[in-house]
C-alpha cells in the first residue's frame, strides 16, 4: 500500500494515534513502515508533492486555526499544507469525497528497450525499484514511440507484491534497526534527577524550620525583618517544648482530594504568599510530582518583634503517629464525614477542641455547600474565583484565626 492510501485508511479507521514517527520512520501500528520524507501522490496546488510526514502532522493538527497550525509545524522544522490545500486533503483523507484532481498515481516508466522494440521497464513503488526483486515487465511501443502494455502479460498482483516490503521478523524486532534507548535513558534519569532534587528540598525546609525553631527556644532569638538575628533574649518563644503543643514542627493537615480549595499543592503560595492558585494550575507545573510533606513559614508579632514559626503540611493523616498527633494544630476541611475516619477522637466536638478546622470556599458557592460544615466548630473562609487580590486578606485571616488559637492552646 502507498503512503497516502495507507494515511487515509488509518483516518477513516479512526487509528491515527496508532501513526508514529520514530527517527526518520513513519510507522502505522505494525501495519506499514515509510521514510518520513517519502513524497506521497498528493500534488498542492502549487506544483510540489506533499511528504508522508506534512500529511501525518497536517491530519493530526486539522482541528487548529491555520496560523497556529503553521507556527506549530515550523517550531518542529515540518513543512505545512497550504490554504487552499487545507479543506480538500481533508476531506480526502477522512473519506468525503474518494479522490482528487491532486492525486497522481504514477503508471510503470519505459526504461529498458530491447532491439526488436519490446523493453523490460523497471516499476518505482515507494523508495525501491522492482528490479531489486527481478521482476520485470515487457511492453511494446509502436512506431510513434507511444508505449502499448501487453496485458497479457501485466501481472498487478506481481507487480503489488514486488512494491511490498517485510515490516518485521524476529531478527528485525532484536536489531532495533534505526532504533536506540538513549532518549528512554535520558528521560528516566531526569525523572530520578528531580524526585531526588525535589525530596531533598523538602528535607531542607524540614531542617532550615528545625533549627529556627530550636533556635527561637534554646538561645530566645527572634527573627526581624531585614535585621536577620538579634542579640538580645526574648522573653517569649512562640514554640512550646513540653507544653500542651506537642514537641517539634506544628502540623496543618489539608485533605488529599482536588475537589477542595486547599491542597497540599497549593496551600505553601496561599498561606506564604496570599495568592490562591488551583490546585491543577500547580500539578501542571510541579509535572504531577506529588510532595509528601510542605514547610510553611509566618512571622508574627510578639512583643514588638517578629518572630518566624514554621509550620508541617501533610495531606496523610494515616501516615502520622501516636506522638504526631500532639502535633496537629489545623485542618482544612473538605466537608465530609469520612476526611476523619480513624482519626484518634471520639466526634467533632473532641476535634475542633483540639485543633482548629478551616473550611475553604468561593464567595459565591451555594449556601448548602456549606450545610454540614455549619454544622461544625470550623471557621468558613471565603474567597474570590477572579479577583486574587483579595486572597492575602483571607490567608491572613487564617494566620490571625490559627496565631489566638494556638496561644489559648498553650496556656490551657
């Protein structure tokens, strides 16, 4: 089969995603294989042969306005169907209409003339010549020079099979011919490259929030503004050792659904920085890397200074133990029952005692979206789909919610 048939037979199957080019190859599934470059028997309108892979990029992009079609195909260095050629390949090669003008398929060419005037003419199918599979054809011309086929002699079926080529046997599958696992290597060993870069990362944050907050306690250093560390011992630290706050980083849990506001893929730009991003914003971003665990940073007030408390983001309860618990100091709410199945408290009441619940929604979300978190000792935070200047507003409103709660906290 020629490339152009082998193109429309593929998109009227509806099988493109089965087109693949690897290398300098065209592939259609296990079906056919053709040289990218191979000039089909689509003529545009300006005189040039389309190649297999101009078609095979144009059929798959059909759907994008022309402008962004020919930027996309130039960014990848594939030359572009023109304009006018657009609507008619089209409707070729989606099985509209069953042919066209453009389409030439070429017949056999004289080559080879014997001395009694008949000839042995060497057949083109694709990149190779039927001679290669010594086959030949005998016609005759007459005294005009005008080619007359002896049909008698034209065999189609001969002449199909000597164009055909063997896509694979088992030799061929264990080469790999024109094939590598570089590229396989590399991508593989950049994914690694980052989850380790991204793990360390979070064990930095972890140690950096440590040693402040160990600091803040043992040596009573606060944290000012562009001052960095001061001599003088304060007399009030804002982290507990021993007191009603468990011992270590303070956690916040956020739930691990995508259905709410706060996830632990957004809530370090909300809180840190005041700007509510959608949580598939973020995991676009992050490439679907998923953090097991966010450091979050806050500087309060105490005493006419500022003092940096960090915070642990964790969106698996499951994962905490006994000793953790002591630890936990917010929640962010999704609304449901089952976000506090096998929590370690007996009902909502002994929960919200303990730990301050935040229930995260847009200012225009329907009141009964909120009819069971009402219910609850959780204070409702609402903000703007569009107008993201006014986030700050609402993550200091939790900082201020979470700085009274934790102080009632330790002097309970």
């Amino acid at each position: 089969m020629d490339p152009l048939s082998a193109l429309r037979d593929f998109t009227i199957r509806g099988e493109l995603d089965k087109i693949t080019e690897s290398g300098n190859e065209v592939r259609f599934g296990t079906d056919y294989n053709f040289p990218s470059s191979i000039q089909t028997a689509y003529r545009s309108k300006q005189g040039n042969l389309y190649t297999l892979q101009t078609l095979v990029f144009f059929i798959k992009n059909h759907s994008l306005k022309h402008t962004d079609y020919i930027q996309s195909a130039r960014s990848q260095g594939i030359p572009t169907v023109t304009l006018p050629d657009r609507k008619p390949i089209f409707e070729y090669l989606t099985g509209k209409i069953d042919s066209s003008d453009q389409i030439e398929f070429h017949l056999p060419q004289n080559t080879n003339t014997s001395l009694d005037g008949s000839h042995n003419e060497t057949v083109s199918v694709g990149d190779h010549m039927l001679n290669n599979y010594d086959i030949n054809v005998n016609v005759r011309t007459d005294d005009d020079g005008k080619i007359a086929e002896n049909v008698e002699n034209l065999d189609i079926i001969s002449l199909i099979k000597a164009g055909e080529r063997p896509l694979k046997d088992r030799e061929a599958l264990l080469e790999c011919k024109n094939i590598d696992f570089y590229s396989v290597l590399v991508s593989s060993t950049r994914r690694e490259e980052e989850r380790q870069r991204i793990e360390s990362q979070q064990r930095k944050d972890g140690l950096v929030a440590k040693n402040r907050l160990m600091g803040v306690d043992e040596r009573g250093l606060g944290y000012g503004g562009d001052e960095g560390f001061e001599a003088a011992p304060k007399p009030k630290m804002l982290q507990l050792k021993g007191g009603k706050i468990g011992e270590g980083v303070p956690i916040i849990l956020v739930p691990s659904a995508f259905q709410t506001l706060i996830t632990i893929y957004n809530v370090k730009e909300f809180l840190e920085d005041g700007v509510y991003i959608p949580t598939d914003v973020k995991v676009k971003s992050m490439n679907g890397v998923r953090p097991e665990c966010v450091t979050v940073q806050k500087k309060f007030s105490r005493d006419r200074d500022q003092v940096v408390k960090a915070y642990e983001v964790r969106d698996k309860p499951s994962a905490l133990k006994a000793e953790d618990w002591d630890r936990v100091v917010a929640v962010f709410v999704l609304g449901k029952e089952w976000q506090f199945k096998d929590w370690p408290f007996k009902d909502h009441v002994e929960i919200f005692n303990k730990i301050i619940g935040f229930y995260m929604r847009f200012e225009d979300d329907s009141v009964e979206s909120a009819k069971i978190v009402k219910q609850w000792n959780v204070k409702i935070i609402s903000i703007s789909k569009n107008k993201r200047h006014q986030d700050r507003a609402a993550a200091l409103e939790v900082w201020d919610r979470l700085e009274e709660f934790v102080r009632s906290r330790s002097h309970s």
